[in-house]
C-alpha cells in the first residue's frame, strides 16, 4: 500500500474490520478534492473489474469541497458532487454532506441533478429528499494522501466498496 495505490481487497478488508472497532478517524478537511474512482468490490468481497472499467471510462468522479456557508455545528460541513461524463456531456448529482459518527459515516443528501455539455448546462431538476432510512452514505475506511496524490476507500449504503485515487480535477482518468 502507498499514497499513489489504494490496497488490495484483502488489505481493505483488514483497514475495514479496524475501522469499525476503533473508527478510520478521518476528517472532514482529508476528503477535500477530486476522487476518480479506481476499484470496486461487490457487498460479498468479489473484485467488480468489469464495471470499474466502465465506470473509469465515463469518468466516474466524487468531488468534496468545503461548504462556504456552514456557519454552526449543524451545518453541513461538505459539499459533493458525484459525475460521469460522456465526451462533453456530463452528468452530475450534487448537495450537502457530513460527517456522522465514530467511524464516522459519510452522510450527504443529493439534493440537485442537472445535465452539462462542456461548462453549459443544459438541463437541471431539483431531486426529493430521502428518507432517513434511504439517505446515502460512505463508510469511510482510510486515506493515505501527500499532495495532490493520494486514495480513499469506503463502503457505500448498498454495501459495495470502493476505492478512488486522488487526481487534480482538471485531469480525468
């Protein structure tokens, strides 16, 4: 394992099992910047090779910044924004996120989703609030980042587990 490769999957089990008796104690400032997904394992441990290709390919993207409008604790403290794009059309979901918890949780609420073609937009709608038992969320198991390099791994509300490298957001891929 280094900063420029996230760990294999049984790696990732063994940071997972630690995570969840001590927490990944990752903060909220570590999860700032462009993630490219990069692995994908299915809820039952099977590498998912075929559809992270594909999702490499349309250029799947988590992006996390830092909410400018969070003004007391209760606030959202991220901002995300999950794409894939086509050429130049893009396809971007975004709204607040959180962190809850020990381990702790991922938390965000997809509140917006619009359709772009390079920086145009061309279509956007207004997504309904999940309930709280369908609210999305990322485990969060570890990071390792120096710089602009760097991997964050977490298993998501449907029970995959994924791994993203960090790459400036200018580049794709």
């Amino acid at each position: 394992m280094s900063v420029l490769n996230p760990p294999g999957g049984s790696e990732l089990l063994a940071l997972e099992a630690a995570a969840r008796r001590r927490g990944s104690g990752l903060p909220a400032e570590s999860l700032i910047g462009t993630w490219w997904l990069d692995q994908l394992w299915s809820r039952q441990g099977a590498q998912q090779d075929t559809t992270a290709l594909l999702l490499r390919g349309i250029g799947a993207c988590l992006a996390i910044t830092a909410n400018p409008q969070t003004q007391g604790p209760n606030d959202p403290a991220l901002l995300l924004r999950n794409s894939v794009q086509l050429g130049a059309l893009t396809l971007q979901f975004s709204g607040p996120g959180w962190l809850q918890g020990k381990r702790p949780l991922l938390r965000f609420r997809f509140e917006r989703m619009a359709l772009l073609w390079g920086e145009r937009e061309l279509w956007h709608g207004v997504l309904p609030e999940p309930t709280e038992q369908h609210m999305p969320f990322f485990a969060l198991i570890a990071s390792e980042r120096s710089g602009d390099q760097g991997w964050l791994a977490a298993r998501g509300r449907g029970g995959g587990l994924a791994a993203w490298r960090l790459r400036p957001s200018g580049v794709r891929g």
